[in-house]
C-alpha cells in the first residue's frame, strides 16, 4: 500500500480530510449496521437537537505504526466503555462497544495510506462522535442519532522539541459537582472556549481549573488530566468526580507503579500543595505528556524545579516507557496495543 505524499513532520493539527468515514445511524430505537463512505459532508435539519441543545459526545484516539511495522490504536476498548458512559449522561442511546471496535478498525483500515510510518512523530487522529439528529423544538433528547468516525493526520506534537508550559489558575469553572465534567461532551468544550482564549491572550498556555464548589482543589485543564511528582518521588493526580477521566492518565498511573516502581496516589490536591511538587505534566492522548514548568496562581509565581528546558526527570521516564509501549519497544500489559489487521 502507498502512503500519501505528505510532509508528515509539518501537517500540524488541523483538520486534513482523509478518503473514508464510518456513519451508522440510529432510528426508531435501533442502529442500522453502518457503513463507510468518502462523503464527508453532513445534512441535517437546522432544528437538529445537536444544533439546538448540544447533544453530543466524543471520543479522541489515535492509529499510528509501530517499530515493527503495525499499524495499531491504544485501549481502544476503554474509548468505548467512556463513550458509553457520556452517551448515558446525554440520555442518548448507546453504541455497542464491539462494534465500536470494529467502526475504529475499518476507518483505519480503509485510511491506511494516511497512517504516518514509524519515526515520523506523526499520527493518524480517530475522531469517533455521536449526535442528536432529529428536529427537536421543546427541550427533550433527539430520537435519532448519527455516530460517525473520522480521521485526519496530525504532526509530531513536540516539533522542534519539548517545551514545559506555563499555566495560570483560572477564575472560570470547567465543571459544576454533580455536573458533566466527568464525561467528553462537546458543551464542556464550548464552555471553555472564553477561558481559553483569554489565557492564551494573557499570554499563558493553559487553564488549571479548581473545584467549582470551593476553589481550593485542583482538577484538570480543559483538555488533560495532571500528573504531580513530590520531592520524593511520588506520582500524585487529583481525585475528583468532575475530572475526566483520561486513558492517557490511567495508563500512567500504572506504569508508574508496575514498571517503574513508583508509589502513586490519587487523592484531592489542594491549590496550596502547588508549590512543593517537583514535576507537574498534563497527560491526555494528543501530548502523551506534556510539562509544565509554571503555575501562576494570581499573585503567585510557582517555578516547577524541573525548570523551563527540559521535562522533569520521572516524567520523562514515564513518557519514555508508555510511548515505548506503545510503539511496541517495551512489551505492553495485555490488552493494550490493538493491532489493526
Ligand atoms: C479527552 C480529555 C482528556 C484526555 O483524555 P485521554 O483519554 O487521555 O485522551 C482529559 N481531559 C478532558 C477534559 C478531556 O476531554
């Protein structure tokens, strides 16, 4: 199989229409087998709930190539099952877990060519997502539904390097307790735009969000969990029922513990803890990790001792063994590494 003649150091992340999409659509309280097509336009009605009321849902992976040659997604199962629990919490019905499997396979498959090679630092982005179809005027979930799968590559996401960041303590909530937080919907994205390009205008890179109740416990920027490190070595992420929970996180946590042997806990953080920690990275599927090297907390100036140059020395163990996992140099705990045939 040819691949594309891109210049896949340089693609950057933005959209890059690729040749196959998968669509099922649900209607009259069942999916249809699904199906994919090179159209990659959609028509729906302009009182679609998704238009009106945000009902939707995503998902976010990536397909990439191995040291050995194969193209393969990781913990794809996992995606499913976090699909499956924000679809519930949208009152929107559920797509099959297996079959989303297979719906990520087959886009893969019929996108090979676009699938970076190896070394590369370049992936193919999964886009699986889920909307409300049907004209709906009073407030109510749709009664039909579209999920579709769509990829486009993107670059290398450290080009020209690693670079920790620096992050300021927002005034803005991302999630309400008892609220969505914990689950990938678009409105939690929406919501966050204002923060972020205040941030960004401001002159940071990223929002660190407290807890909407009282302020005082860390939660998670608006697209990656946290990871801390103390000064002795302990890898710390926030417990909240309003974080999201990251798959990119989770598989840290425990090659942190089980290759590194590390001691990890999740627990509340408090915004005061901030200044005694030695690392700070955020983790999600786009960076793997990325390190922060400041926190601004209003008046405060916090200076990770990791510095401004470099990752901290324990993230870069863990971005080196769960990158080497995936890419099939370090060998993966079982279930991990789905290999796309
Ligand atoms: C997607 C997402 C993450 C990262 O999750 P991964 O599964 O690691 O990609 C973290 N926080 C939020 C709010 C997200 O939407």
């Amino acid at each position: 199989m040819e691949k594309k003649n891109l210049d896949w150091a340089n693609i950057g992340f933005g959209y890059h229409k690729t040749d196959q999409r998968f669509v099922s659509n649900y209607k009259a309280g069942a999916w249809d087998n699904g199906t994919l097509t090179s159209d990659d336009m959609v028509t729906i009605s302009e009182c679609a709930c998704v238009l009106q009321y945000a009902q939707t849902v995503f998902e976010g992976m990536k397909a990439y190539t191995t040291e050995d040659g194969r193209i393969v997604t990781f913990r794809p199962d996992l995606n499913a099952q976090r699909m499956e629990d924000s679809c519930k919490r949208l009152q929107m019905p559920v797509y099959p877990k297996d079959k989303f499997v297979e719906a990520i396979t087959q886009v893969v498959q019929a996108n090979e060519a676009y699938v970076p090679p190896f070394g590369s630092g370049a992936t193919l982005y999964i886009r699986p997502f889920m909307f409300g179809s049907n004209a709906v005027i009073g407030v109510k979930p749709a009664d039909e539904y579209q999920f579709r799968v769509f990829t486009t590559p993107v670059g290398p996401y450290f080009k020209g390097g690693v670079k920790p960041i620096t992050i300021r303590v927002s005034d803005y909530d991302r999630a309400a307790p008892h609220g969505t937080g914990h689950i990938k919907a678009g409105l939690n994205y929406a919501m966050s735009l204002y923060a972020i390009v205040d941030a960004h205008n401001q002159g940071y890179d990223e929002n660190m969000y407290l807890d909407a109740a009282t302020r005082t416990k860390v939660e998670e920027t608006g697209g990656a969990n946290f990871l801390f490190v103390t000064k002795d070595n302990k890898v710390v992420t926030p417990k909240s029922d309003s974080i999201l929970p990251s798959i990119t996180r989770r598989s840290l946590m425990y090659v942190a513990k089980e290759y590194l042997g590390l001691q990890t806990e999740e627990r509340e953080v408090d915004v005061e803890e901030l200044k005694d920690f030695a690392e700070c990275g955020l983790c999600g599927t786009a960076a793997v990790i990325s390190p922060v090297g400041k926190i601004v907390n209003h008046n405060q100036e916090i200076l990770l001792p990791s510095g401004m140059n470099e990752m901290g020395p324990i993230t870069k163990k863990l971005y080196d063994t769960l990158t080497g996992i995936q890419m099939g140099q370090i060998e993966a705990p079982k279930g991990w590494i789905h290999v796309i045939e």
